[in-house]
C-alpha cells in the first residue's frame, strides 16, 4: 500500500467541486459535491442518536433502496438541517432533485450530507440558485478535491484528505481516497444503516453492496468510533464510501488489501479529525493492550480519551497519572488496578507514568518536571496502557481541552 | 419537616472538629472527625471505579464486619490515598489506629475518607502528629461542625451543609443532618459495598443495618448519582450514613418521614456540589418527564447535565437548543424526536426552547436575545423536557463549563 496524491479524487473517475452559496455568512465555501462517472456501490454508516437529521433519514433510505446507483454525494455546510421535523426532509429532497437535474444525474442517485448550526432550515433559495455555479466548478480547472474538502468544513482549521493506491490479490491496482469534516460534536457512534463528523471515501475498486457495508461497518468501528473531541455524539454523522468499479478487475470487498486501504483512509482521517478538535493544541493518541476482549480495550481507550480531567491535564503539559488511572477505573473495562501500566511510548522512547498500578518512580524528585517538558513539546502525545489481562487491543483518538474550546462553544453562533 | 441549623452535628450526640495537618501546604484544614456519643448503627455507598482508594477498600470492609458499632468518620483531604497500592491500606488503617487510640474509641470504630490528589502516598507523620490537636478542638469551644465542613474541601469554594428535622409516624422527633465536599471529578455512580464526592449524614433516628443500607442507596440513586460536574466517576466517592438512635422511638428506616428527611439533605447537599462544580458560575437542573421508565429518565437527564456542548453554551448564555436536543438524542431515552419539548421553567415563568421537536416559534426574530438576556441573569437555570412516553420522571445537576474550570484542571496541582 503506498499514499498517493489526491485525496477524493485520487480513484479514477471521480470529480469534485466546492462553492460558496451563501449559507456561511463568512463568504466561505458551503456546498460541494463528489461525482463519479460510473454508477457507484455506495455504503453508508450513520449516527445512532435518537435525533437524526433529515440528510441522515434520507442518506439511510437511498442506500436501502438503490445501493448500486449511487453518482455522488452532495453536501451543505454551515446549516446541520437536524431539529427540521418534515420540512427539512422536504427541503433536502428538493435541493437534491435540483442538483440531480442541474447536474444531469439520475433521480435518486445523490446521497445528501449536512453539518452545521442545528436548528435552523436551510436556506433553499440561496443553496439552489449556486447550484449552477456548482456545475461550473465540476467543468473548470483547478483542484477541485481540495475545494471540495474546504467546502464541508465548519469549525475546522484546516481541510481533511487522505488517498492510498494498493495491489489487491488479483494483482489490481486499486486506489482509495476520502475527504473528512469534524472538530466539535465529535464522539461518533456509527451504526449501519442508522453516525457531525462527515468522512466520504472513494474508490475504484469492484464491490458489492452487502459486502462493502460489512466492511465500512467493521473499519468504522476502529477508527471513527474510536474519536471523541467533545463526547457529543451527534444528530449529522455520516460516513459515505462509493465504490465505482472503474478499475476493474475482481470484487475488492473481501480482499485484505482493500480493507487495509479503506482503514488506513479512515484512521488517517480520523486522527487529522482529533488534531483539529475545537481548540486543540495536541493530538492524543490511547493505545490499549494486554485487555481481556475488543469491547475491554476499547472502553479503556475510549475513556482515557474522553475523560474532561485528563484533555485539561493534557493542555497544561501536567502529567497527572491519577487522571489516567481514574478515567481506566471507571471505563468498565476488566482490569487489575495493581498491574496496570501507563506509559508515553514514542519510537525510540518509552517514558513510564504507572508501573503496576502506581505513579511511576521516575516521576519523582523532580522527574515529574522533566516529563512536564516533554509534554510541552510534544504535539502528539501517545499514550500506550498495558492491562495485562489478555491479549486484545485498541486505539482511540482525542485532543487537549483548552480556553480557546470554551470560547468558540460558549459563542459559536454569535 | 423543617429545615433546621447545626449541620453535621443537629442530630444529637454527635461533635465534629476540623483541623490543619500539614497535608495542604496552603494552611488550609485538612483532618477532619465527625464523632458520637453512642455506637452507631451505620451505611455506606462507594464509587464503582475499579481502581478504589485505600479509603474506600478500608470503609466498605469496616461496614461489612460491624456496621452496628461505628463512632465516627475520620477525613483527610489534600491526598487521595488512591494508586497507592497496599503500602495505602496500611497507612490508613495505622491512621485510624492512631486516631481511635488518641480519642479512647474502640478499635474499628472510625471509617476512613480521603480526598485529594491522585498518586502519593498520605504524609503520616504529619497528620498522626496533628491528632492531640484534633482532640482538644473536639472538647472545645466553637462550631466545631462548620470547621469540619471546611476541613473536608480541595477545590471547592465553599462549604456544604444541610439539616432537617422530621417527625415520624410513631411521633419521634428525628434530626438529619449533613456535610459534603466536591467540586472536580464528580460524576458519582454510588452502589453499596463498593463515589471524589464525600458526603456524610448523621441522625439521631434508630435504625437496623440493612434497612438502613438500602434506604442509603436508594435515596443516593435520586440525588448523588444524578450529579456531573465533569463526567469522571472518581477513586475516592464515598456516601456515609451513621444513625445512633439517641432520638429514641421506633425504628425509621421503614418510616417514609425519615427517607424523605435523608432525601431532602442528599438532595440539597447534590445541589451545593453541582453549583460548586470547579469554575462553574450557573447551576443546572434538568427535570424529565413523561420517560417511559425511571431508567429512560436518568439517562436523558443525565446527558444533558453532562454535556459539554451544553454546558460550554450555558457559559456563554446561548439559548443551542439544538445541542440539548442533540444530547436527549444519545442519552439513550426512548423518545420520540417530533414530539419532544423543553422548557426553562421557574416558578411563575415557562420559557419554551423546543416545542414537539423543532426550535420554539419564540426564539425567532429576536426572541433569542431575550433568553439569552435570562440566561445571563439566571445563576441557576432550570430546564424541564417533556418526552411524552410515559409516567417516568428524573432530576439531574450540573454546571456550565468555563475558562476557569480549564485553568484550575490544566495546573490543579502547580
């Protein structure tokens, strides 16, 4: 598997473009779209809280219907389109009907996204007068993956990509791209057919419908569901993969290569994701290993990134191994409080913080300081848990919590 | 039942002191004794962290052996005793030694509480040498109940109390009495024989051990479980509830009087550590009802309370009903998202936020300035949610999220 160049349009046969419509007051980018020549298996991973917004409802129907006529994706940032009732159902289905006739697609054959302000409608009349201007985009020069990876952005500081080209079995070259959104609200609980992170991926590999919507399931699961910024599981998540085919060669969706290709867009993403979580100034990475089973690592994990007490010690370079300890306790997780290791474990460095349930020893007479500076300086802190109780493992992503993160949510509409 | 002064010690036979150790470098008190006259017959809850402070290990055992004769509560504050492994065990038990010999009490007789920083070990020359101090301040003059209140506090900012008196069916009059500490990692999940908020309750009610266990864990369910300042269950949480019957009279751990009075002081004492949450500057009280059970209750309530969306947006006095919505919909609750509402609702005034699922009609066209213009002056806010889905109904308490809250967690221990 190599990285390649390209991001969402890096798989042959894919276009995208990104304008501004006038939804964000700023002026930025709003509206984008993702098209692929050929008719895509498209799969789909949506939010599991109660509250679903009207692009999740209708996303989850077009892909129950018509999993393999699926052309692209199109989506408005800056209005999340969730609290709408059957209005915002109605108003996304029409911007939908217009963007397919504009553009000259198929009915049914856009799958809808929103992220933004939750609560408001969309505003349809300035959304559909810049479709025209959409068509435009997806016709002229320039890079229209990266306008496109803009244009689903909201409080994000800087655009999501990442693309790999691997060998499947049959010797097919296939490539991967996506394109991800997301740096408040996030605690993604994706489920199949039901997850405002936004992550689209595309490929030109062959899959079937079934198959591929297993595979984003179970590649979701150890990559998005492992993120938290802010414990907000929200109204909008989605995952979108399209697969068009234009490689040829054999089904991909049981190929082991192929998953590693989706996985490694979706963990790419998902890292650029908690790096550029609402106020972050640090990347923390959990490693859990040595739990009884997947669902142990995975709480601890997902605890230690998530715990309030830990993200603000993390800001304040202070390495408080209580912190860790407590949110390992309360994760659920099996675990022997007396033979739990802690440790920031880099390449080349292994910086201990628990030995067997208690501070490490190096921590003291003024070693505390030392690992004080390093956190300083680190702008990813990786943070590895040993539980000693079996043999599974996990990673989990999150950030630090900083002023700068009450400030933007204590205004973010003002 | 009237509210009554005294704290801690409006039960009769019961004293209490405070003192200053050494264990706080501040000066601040930190060793602390609630005393009776007479044997008590006592109860306890305890945090469901796996990883327990030696504390919490020593008072659940103490309670199992001879919840019938217990004297008293002996609290340090400033350590947590906690990632201390049996070295931890011992010192606290040798404390206690120290302690029951000091004060002529039998061996056995004092449960053990801690609170404070995660990791060292408890300084036990200091507080063993500050214990002739903690005796004469026992036998002197002063309210030794408000100096035990202080004694128990980290970063809280000010002391918890409450009192009640009641009479029961059988015409004895009872007092319950009341002090707690708490202000950072409090997010309790008490159950018995295994929560860092202390709370303490004295009584001069009669009572029988096990009776007196199960109306303690029930009451806790209602009022200490339902509190969040930050989501991080801790080490350290402990509910202690220590009856000696110098009241006389029937037995009142039937009497529903006298699980109203333990409510009320559980309650009131919740609420002082929700409006103390560290940084906090509103406190926030969310009612559900219509759950379809008690259970769908809790969680709805609960993930409001423990939103950080919520709470950073209450901090800027910004009437998101979307990320109140947001929260009900992953709390878990049965709901139904079309029908739901919520509300600040005080007496005298219904303030809508969401009527059956959408933003309130009166939050446009300028009707969000005018909440939020409340929600400035408001120090506590009061949301109610009606599900419409049954006859189930839950309270909660927490606080908004400030800059000062990651100021004190970003260098608590600097």
């Amino acid at each position: 598997m190599l990285r390649v160049a390209g991001g969402i349009t890096a798989p042959r046969g894919f276009h995208a473009a990104g304008v501004a419509s006038g939804v964000k007051r700023s002026g930025r980018a709003d509206l984008s779209v993702v098209l692929s020549d050929l008719p895509c298996v498209a799969a789909g991973v949506f939010t599991t809280n109660r509250v679903r917004a009207a692009p999740v409802v209708l996303g989850a129907q077009r892909l129950d219907r018509s999993p393999s006529g699926i052309r692209g994706i199109l989506t408005v940032s800056g209005v999340a389109n969730a609290l709408t009732g059957p209005e915002g159902i109605d108003d996304n289905l029409r911007l939908l009907t217009a963007a397919e006739t504009e553009l000259g697609l198929p009915e049914g054959s856009l799958l809808p996204a929103c992220t933004g302000v939750i609560g408001p409608r969309l505003p349809m009349d300035r959304v559909v007068a810049a479709l025209p201007q959409l068509k435009t985009a997806l016709a002229g020069a320039g890079d229209g993956a990266e306008r496109a990876a803009h244009a689903i952005l909201t409080t994000d500081t800087r655009a999501k990509v990442a693309s790999v080209r691997a060998r499947l079995s049959d010797g097919t070259v296939v490539r991967v791209g996506g394109m991800a959104k997301g740096s408040g609200m996030i605690a993604p609980r994706l489920a199949p057919v039901h997850a405002t992170t936004l992550a689209f991926l595309t490929t030109d590999a062959r899959a079937r419908p079934g198959p591929l919507g297993r595979l984003l399931a179970r590649e979701t699961d150890s990559t998005f569901n492992m993120l938290s910024v802010d414990g907000d599981t929200s109204t909008n998540d989605t995952v979108y993969l399209l697969a068009n085919g234009a490689a040829g060669g054999a089904n991909a969706d049981d190929d082991p290569a192929f998953a590693t290709a989706v996985h490694a867009v979706l963990e790419s993403l998902a890292r650029q994701v908690a790096r550029d979580g609402e106020g972050a100034t640090k990347l923390l990475t959990v490693h859990v290993v040595g739990a009884r089973t997947i669902e142990d690592a995975r709480a601890a994990a997902r605890a230690v990134v998530g715990s309030t007490l830990v993200k603000a010690a993390l800001f304040g370079a202070d390495p408080n191994v209580g912190r860790i300890a407590c949110a390992l306790g309360y994760s659920g997780a099996r675990l022997d409080p007396d033979r739990m290791d802690v440790s920031i474990t880099r390449p080349r460095q292994s910086v201990p913080l628990i030995v067997q349930g208690r501070p490490a020893p190096s921590l003291e007479n003024g070693g505390g300081s030392r690992v004080r500076d390093l956190l300083r300086q680190l702008d990813e802190v990786p943070l590895e848990v040993r539980l000693h109780e079996g043999r599974a493992s996990a990673t989990a992503w999150g950030c630090d919590l900083s002023y700068a993160y009450v400030q933007i949510n204590a205004a973010y509409r003002t």
